[in-house]
C-alpha cells in the first residue's frame, strides 16, 4: 500500500496524464499549430480521435460513481454504458476501421 503521501503524488500523475491528453486531442482536432508541424500521413485519424475522447468522458463520469458508491444500481448502469462503450470504440478501431474510413471520404468530411 502507498502512503497518503504517495497516493496523492500518483492521482495527481494520472490526473495530469488525463488533462494533458484531452488538451492535446483538442489541440488536434482543431487543427491547431500541433496539427500543421506533423507530417500529414503521420496525422491521427479525426474519428478514432473523436472516438477515444467520448470512451475518456464515459470513463470520468463512471469511475468517481463506481468509487464512492461501487454496489449502487446507478453505478451498475454506467458501468455496462462503459462496457459497451468500450467494446464498440475498440471493435471498431480493429475490424471496421476501412470501412469507417471509406464512409468518411465519402461524406467529404477530413480523415485526418
């Protein structure tokens, strides 16, 4: 076990962690000087970005209900929502990313 200490360094560690990889996402997605410096085919994917950050705001909102109230009918329900959640953002990013990708050409809409 950690020391009080030592739990209070590694939640802040992961907080920063989360804050700094939404701001970078944001950053991303709207196209800012980030965007412009990384070559174009090294670009993540706008969708699998967009994806990831819905499965990250799941994740915020289930886990502090599952920590404070973990037998709670509420916080069963959020976590199937981040079950399903999960699975479809991670079945769709291994099996069904050439087709995502076809669909949003298609539309016009950037892919990167």
């Amino acid at each position: 076990m950690l020391s009080h200490t030592g739990r209070i360094i590694v939640i802040s560690f992961v907080v920063g962690l989360g804050i700094s990889a939404v701001v970078l996402s944001i950053i991303i997605l709207r196209r800012g000087k980030l965007y412009h410096r990384l070559r174009p085919e090294a670009r993540p994917r706008r969708w699998i970005l967009i994806s990831l950050l819905f499965l990250f705001t799941v994740f915020v909102i289930w886990f502090p209900v599952w920590m404070t109230w973990p037998n709670a009918l509420i916080s069963r329900l959020l976590l199937g929502l981040f079950g399903v959640t999960f699975f479809l953002v991670a079945m769709t990013i291994k099996w069904l990313t050439p087709l995502v990708d076809s669909y949003v050409k298609r539309r016009g809409w950037p892919l990167r």
